[in-house]
C-alpha cells in the first residue's frame, strides 16, 4: 500500500501522528458541540463525516487523500468519545451506569478485532469499504433512541425529558418514574444559578424558562465541584495509560520479537486482544460484587507487578531461556496483562467520566478529559522509542512501573467509590463536608447480595 502511493518512511511517521493530533482537536470540540445539540445528536452527526472518511479511504489514490482520510478519522474518533460516555452516565441507574461504560469499551475492542479480521480475509480497499457500512448502521440505528434526559432538563424540555425517561426505564408510563424524574429536575435546577424557578413545583410548570446555557457553562467550567473531579479524571486517565503501557501499543510486534516470541509475535497480538476482551467481561460480571475501587486496586497492583516481570526477564533473559519453562513466563505475564487491561485499567476512565462531573459543564469536562487522554497517548506513543533507545526495553518497563506504582498509591488513598452511588452523593465527594466512610465504600443499589 505504502509503496503503491508514494509514501515513504518519514511521510509514513508523519501520517501516524495526525490521528493522535487531530483525536485531541476532536475531543475539545466535543464539549462545546454536546452541550448545544445534545449527547443523541452528537452521536448520529458524527457518524456522516466517518462514512466520508472510509470511502475516501476506498477511493484514495495518492498520498493526500490518505492524510485527509487519517485527519477526518482522527476528528471523530476523538469526538465521539465524550458524548457517549457522558450519554452512558446521563440515561443509566446507578447499579448501571458502570457497566454501560465498560459495555462501550468492549464494543471497541470487537471493533478492533474485526478490523484485524476484515484486514486478514481482505485486501484493505476492501475493508475500508465494508467498514463504511458500520457509520450507516451506526447513523440509523441511534435515531431510534431518546436524547438524555438530563440535557433536555437543562435545555427547558422536561415534556421531552419525561418521555425520554420513560422509554428508558422500559416503556413506563409517567408515574412509575415519577420521583426519579422528580429528583433529576431538582438536581439539575439546582445546579443552574440563573434558574429563577427553583422554588417552584416543578409539575405546575409545563417547562423550566430556559436560561443562557453558554454562559451557565462558563460559570461552572470555573467551579470547584467541576474542577476537583476533572483534575482526579486527568491523574486517573494518566495513571491508565502508564499502568496500561499505552507508549508501546504501535510496537508490540517488536517487543514480542525482542523478548524471543517473533515465531509468534501476530498470534501473541491477537491472542492478546481476546484476553483484554474476557478482562472486559470480567468487569461487568465482578462489579456489582466488588465496585471499581476494589478492582482498580486489585488490577492495576497485579498490572504493574506483571511488567516488573516482564523487565527483568528482559534483563536476564539469556540466562532464564536456560531454565526449563521459564522461556513461556514473559508470556503468561503478557497475557495477565492483558487481562488487567480489560478488568480495570482501559474502563475505568470511562466509568468515571460519566459519573464524577455535575450537570452544568459536565459534556466540556468530558471533552477536556478525552482530548487530555489523547495526549497523553501520544506523548507516550511518541517518546517511546527514544526512551528505548537510551534506556532499553527493560529500562523503559522499569520506569513505567515507577510511575505505576506512585498511581496506585493515589487511588488507594483518593480514589473514591463510585458504584451503586447517585450522581449527587458522588458530587459531594468533592466537597470539603462528604462521609469518608462512604466514600470509600459500594453503594446500597450496587451491591449483590
């Protein structure tokens, strides 16, 4: 392909860089765009410029046309992100909300899978054209389901939000969702100062006067309750992905080569994917049992203890290979990894960010985490070969663990417990008045007797 267009190595590099770049653009616009046309409507929108993206993909006959493909790709991936997951959090009881994130990751990683499926029985035209289809179905099928109850609450819409509501729980009819909707109302209001109307009863009002959203968001992008769970989002985010090992995601064929598995290197990947997607399972099945503080604690200390193992094998490996059975250990580490991926480290980022931030701002911190996340990864991904390069594979693993480790203690002593918890006790975590006690403990609707 990259002969066939032209593309050398450095323009190769370059083209490798523009997704990361163009994710972080696309993330920042999220916020600002889901506030004004909703979460529902940010979804099905961004789905017409991912169908342009794959077929020019198809149709790409020069160097230019990939570029643009990469930059438009790159600009939705980012900008999808955050609107999902703040949907996720939005429509989802509180026993729910967790798993329709790591539902959301999933589905990522069988995204991931069929492209790797579509890549081996295809040559890639052909798969950018079958994936084309994956945006139509996308577009048709999210025009089937109700915008967010809470956006339309903000918006002055609470006809549209009750009914909203009611699809959600199952087709109810209006009174059995009555004091959740009562309750969502309340809590958005609350949280709107320029409300006038917060005094009143809400059912002897046909709708709340809207008020100036844009400035609304300003006033609460600069609010603590805002910024204290976006500057934990941010840590978690960049723990994730330094326990995660995201730097060397583009060169794990290499890694695998280097550590004596290059016979096995594409079915190690591949392999490797299917765990990190039973890890994914994993977290639905156990976090009801256990919420995600326990897990996280749990998967990432088992996370950075596996790359430990995987660095010193590095280190001694000449002489390790000579014991019985030790040649296999790096990889069973690989695949516990791996496992810890999918069992906390890549969701739990997600499961916070549709949990921790209030209403008012709630889609621009979301875009401002993702676009964060995005460049950490980048970074990462990178800086990773020069760090290879001066301190070696092992070397590189050492430091990630270090800064794993310091991650970690931050979890065990701020992370708080999120399952089973109503959007306004988690708020109150961020206040100076919370019950720690509670904090750190799993909700009464999310625990499994």
């Amino acid at each position: 392909m990259t002969k066939r267009l032209g593309l050398v190595s450095v323009r190769f590099f370059f083209s490798g860089s523009i997704p990361f770049i163009c994710n972080i653009i696309g993330s920042l616009a999220s916020g600002p765009f889901q506030e004004q046309f909703g979460r529902k409507g940010s979804m099905i929108l961004v789905n017409i410029p991912f169908f342009c993206a794959w077929l020019l993909l198809f149709y790409a006959r020069s160097v230019a046309s990939l570029y643009a493909a990469s930059a438009i790709m790159g600009l939705c991936a980012g900008f999808s992100e955050a609107p999902l997951h703040s949907y996720c959090g939005e429509i989802g009881e509180p026993h729910l909300r967790g798993m329709l994130s790591t539902m959301s990751t999933s589905a990522a990683i069988m995204g991931s899978l069929l492209i790797y499926v579509f890549a081996y029985f295809f040559e890639w035209r052909g798969a950018a054209l079958i994936s084309s289809a994956f945006p139509v179905i996308t577009f048709i099928s999210m025009t089937q389901i109700p915008e967010s109850p809470t956006w339309l609450v903000m918006r002055g819409r609470l006809e549209d939000a009750q009914r909203s509501l009611c699809w959600l729980r199952g087709w109810v009819e209006p009174d059995q969702v009555r004091d959740e909707f009562e309750a969502l109302v309340n809590y958005t209001k609350q949280k709107v100062a320029s409300l006038e109307t917060a005094h009143l009863n809400i059912l002897e009002r046909p709708a709340i006067e809207k008020c100036n959203v844009f400035t609304a968001h300003l006033k609460g992008l600069t609010a603590k309750n805002l910024l204290r769970p976006l500057r934990m989002e941010c840590i978690v985010i960049a723990n994730s992905y330094t326990t995660g090992f995201a730097g060397s995601k583009p060169y794990q064929i290499q890694i695998f080569r280097q550590l004596g598995y290059g016979d096995f290197a594409k079915r190690i990947l591949i392999l490797g994917h299917l765990i990190f997607f039973v890890g994914a399972m994993g977290n639905l099945i156990l976090l009801p049992y256990f919420g995600k503080r326990k897990l996280a604690l749990f998967a990432f200390g088992l996370s950075f203890s596996c790359l430990f193992g995987i660095g010193t094998f590095g280190i001694f490996r000449m002489e390790l290979i000579q014991i019985p059975g030790l040649f296999w250990l790096p990889l069973i580490l690989i695949l516990v990894f791996k496992f810890t991926l999918g069992l906390s480290i890549m969701p739990l980022p997600w499961q916070l960010l549709c949990e921790v931030f209030p209403p008012i701002g709630r889609g621009t911190a979301s875009g401002i985490s993702s676009a964060f996340g995005n460049l950490i990864s980048f970074g990462m991904t990178k800086s990773f070969l020069y760090l290879k390069a001066w301190l070696d594979l092992p070397g590189v693993i050492y430091l990630y663990v270090a800064c794993a480790f310091l991650g970690w203690l931050y979890f065990y002593f701020y992370l708080p417990e999120t399952e089973g918890k109503t959007l306004e006790q988690i708020e109150s975590y961020f206040t100076e008045n919370h019950d720690r006690k509670e904090k750190f403990s799993i909700g009464k609707s999310g625990r499994k007797n």
